[in-house]
C-alpha cells in the first residue's frame, strides 16, 4: 500500500507537501498529549491544588477560558488570512507562541499556594489558546492538499503522524521522569523538564512543515487595505452563508456534541486514572502512550475505511464506541478494566477525530476553506467548553465523585449520533462546490 497515494492528492500537489502538512500534526500533538492529557492535568490538579474538589474545576475553567478566547476570535483570524492568503504566516506566530509559553509552564514549582495555581492557569490559558490556533489553521491546509474522496486518507495520515509525534514526546518525558524518580527526585523537579521537552520538540518538529509546505491561497483584491473590521463583517457573513448549507450546519452541531465528549477524556484521562483509578504517574504515561499508540492505529486505518463506506457511517461507528468507553470507565474499579476502555478510546479519538476535519473539508466551499474552518474551530472549542468544563461542575457538586460525571459524558455522544442523522455528504458537497461558481 502507498504510503501517500497520488489519486488522494489534488492535482500539483506534490508528496513533500502532504509530508510537511503531517508534520505539523506530529508536531504539536506532543502538548495535548504531555500538558493537557498525562503530565500536567494530573500534576495540577494533584500537585498544585493538592487534590482539593475544585481542582478538577479549575483545570477545566482554565481550559475553557482558553477555548472562549478561540471561539470568538478563530474565525476573524480564519476570514483574515483568507483574504491576506497568510495561513501560513500567522501558523508560524501561533507556533511560536505556543512553544513559548509551553516551556515557561516550567517556571509554575517556583510559586506556591494560589500564586502557582494562579501562575499555572494563565500560562494554559495562553498556550492553549495558541495551540488552538495552530490547530485551525493547519486544518484549512487540508482540502487545498486532497481531493474530496482522498480528504479521509490525508486526514488521517496527519492524525497518525500527529499520534506518533505524541508518542515520541511522551516517551522522551517518561524516560526522564522514571530516572528522576529512581533519583528520588519530587514530581516537581521532573514536571517542568517535561514541559521544556514538550516545548522544545514542539517547535523542531514544526521547522519541517514551514519548510515544505507552501502557502497556495493567493490574497484578494486590495488585501493589503483589508482591516480587521473588514473580517468581522465578513465573519458575520460567513455566519448567514453558512446557514444556506444546511449538513455543514448539522455537522457543526454534531461536532459541538460528541467532541465536548472527546475533549473530556482528552484532558481529564489522567486525572480520572490517577484519582479514581488509582495510577501512579509514571503509569498513567504508560496508558497515556499506549492510549497514543491506538488512536494512531485508528487515525490511519479509519482515514482509509472511511472514503470506503463513508464519513458519516464511519463517525457514526466511532461514536457507538465512545459510548462504550464511558460506560465501561465509569463502571470498572480495577486498572485492567480501566486499561480496555482506554485501549477503545484511543481507537475511536483517532478515527473520530479524522473523520470529523475530513467532513468539513468535504462540506467547506473551496474559496473560504479558512473561514468555514474558523467556523468548525468554533464549535470544536465550544465542545470543549461544555465537555470538561460540565464535568469539573459535575465533579465538584457530587463531591469529587467523578464516576457521575463520566456517566453524564455518555449523553453528549449520544447527541453527536441523532445529530449525525440528517447529514447527507452527496449533497452538502454538491451545496459547496455549487458556491464556489
């Protein structure tokens, strides 16, 4: 099997690129899997919070502060580097200032009490912000690379790179961390090392994608005059443009239910592990990584089989499996029962989360790709608003019982599954290249 098959690709595109692209993914998957999923979740809430019941309430308020600030702000920087053709230019920004404030989370031991909790929340806020930027971004490389029926195939080669790239950050981390625990040395010493290891295999990794992928948008007429009120009155015409494509609508609905699910076990697995469960750190980097190893399975091998029978079906798949997962976490009390539910979730966050930036490709008009991604980011980051932050509410009002909460996760995948039902891919993409004449 090719690796990066032609046919997948549009025409001129040349393999380099599709590699370069992928590379980004690998890049920065390294920071949700190190900061927001295994390491630095766990150590806030345990470490900084000293496991109090509004721990898990504050990391989640942190994250959500952070996805607020995306939501609102993502889709005039999308409509703003549609028009400049800058998606590039401003991916380098974004970058940057993710890897940055990524390696000064190293700098929260230093402060104690509140202060650190205070200290460590601003910082997330920041480089996840930034993080989700990039993220956006990149995504709206995606349909100038693939063909509509090949959009599942690249999207899931950069998810599987985007988990390997995850993994090999989280083993550098779990090397270290399992030597400075044989040295005796406390979780804060060896955290902030993982967060400069995160940051600093972030922006290398990052080098090869500004590298080799080039910008193809060209800017608008009289670009260079365009202000940032400009985007906001086109954003908002994005808004009443995007209600005439009525399954790139439900899609937005169905992303903002089932991905709220998706984000509570991307940034709460470890806390639930540790807390509940009752791993140890260096065991829950070892679930972490194995939990990587899977969604990369399921990220490359769904990217295929989805082009086969469909994106909708597929999804649709993923998120019975989610549904699973919930139920299965929230019942087992034993760490190899906890172990099977994660081995499914990581198969179906990779194949689910592929399948849903595909859909969009496919359902996008090609000339405001940026804008309807920044529409996408939007309700990506409102799932992550309602998700975790539901949870941590949840959590705190059952008193500390997060059994309650991950059951309350199983509803939001089943909203995701009704609200796929009235998506038709045949002719939301006949809706978005009849737009593009």
């Amino acid at each position: 099997m090719e690796l990066f098959p032609t046919s997948a690709l549009n025409p001129g595109v040349r393999k380099r690129e599709v590699f370069g692209w992928a590379m980004y993914d690998f890049a920065n998957s390294g920071y949700t899997t190190v900061v927001i999923t295994a390491v630095f979740a766990a150590y806030f809430v345990g470490d900084l919070a000293k496991g109090a019941p509004w721990g898990a309430f504050a990391w989640t308020l942190s994250l959500s502060i952070a996805y607020a600030i995306v939501m609102f702000t993502m889709p005039v920087i999308g409509a703003w580097a549609d028009l400049r053709a800058a998606k590039k230019r401003v991916l380098m920004l974004a970058t940057a200032a993710c890897v940055l404030s990524t390696a000064a989370l190293a700098l929260t031991p230093r402060a104690s009490g509140i202060a650190a909790v205070a200290l460590a929340m601003l910082l997330v806020v920041v480089s996840n912000t930034f993080y989700s930027y990039g993220e956006s971004l990149t995504g709206a490389f995606l349909p100038e690379l693939a063909t509509a029926d090949g959009m599942g195939k690249v999207s899931g080669w950069g998810w599987a790179f985007g988990y390997i790239g995850g993994m090999l950050t989280l083993g550098l981390c779990l090397a270290y961390v399992l030597w400075a625990q044989a040295q005796g040395l406390p979780a804060s010493h060896f955290v902030p090392v993982t967060m400069l290891v995160t940051a600093a295999m972030y922006g290398v990794a990052a080098c090869a994608t500004f590298a080799l992928l080039p910008e193809r948008a060209r800017p608008v007429a009289d670009a260079g005059r365009v202000s940032w009120g400009d985007s906001w009155r086109q954003l908002r015409q994005t808004f009443e443009q995007a209600r005439a494509f009525s399954d790139f609508m439900w899609l937005l609905a169905c992303t903002v239910a089932y991905q709220g699910g998706v984000a509570v076990a991307i940034t709460l697995a470890a806390v639930y592990a540790e807390q509940v469960i009752g791993f140890k750190p260096q065991e829950t980097m070892v679930l972490i990584f194995a939990l990587n190893l899977a969604a990369a399975i399921g990220a490359f091998g769904f990217g295929y089989l989805q082009d086969c029978i469909g994106h909708k079906v597929s999804l649709s798949a993923t998120l019975v499996a989610w549904i699973a997962v919930c139920l299965i976490a929230g019942s087992v009390t034993s760490k190899g029962g906890f172990w099977c539910a994660a081995a499914i979730a990581g198969l179906s966050m990779g194949s689910s989360q592929s399948a849903g930036r595909a859909m969009t490709g496919v359902l996008a008009p090609p000339q405001q790709l940026g804008q309807f991604f920044g529409l996408w980011s939007f309700a990506t980051r409102l799932a992550s608003i309602i998700g975790p932050l539901s949870y941590g509410v949840i959590t705190w009002m059952a008193g500390g019982n997060q059994r309650v909460a991950i059951f309350a996760t199983t509803g939001l995948f089943i909203a995701g599954l009704l609200l796929l039902v009235p998506i038709d891919m045949r002719r939301g993409r006949v809706a978005a290249l009849g737009a593009a004449r």
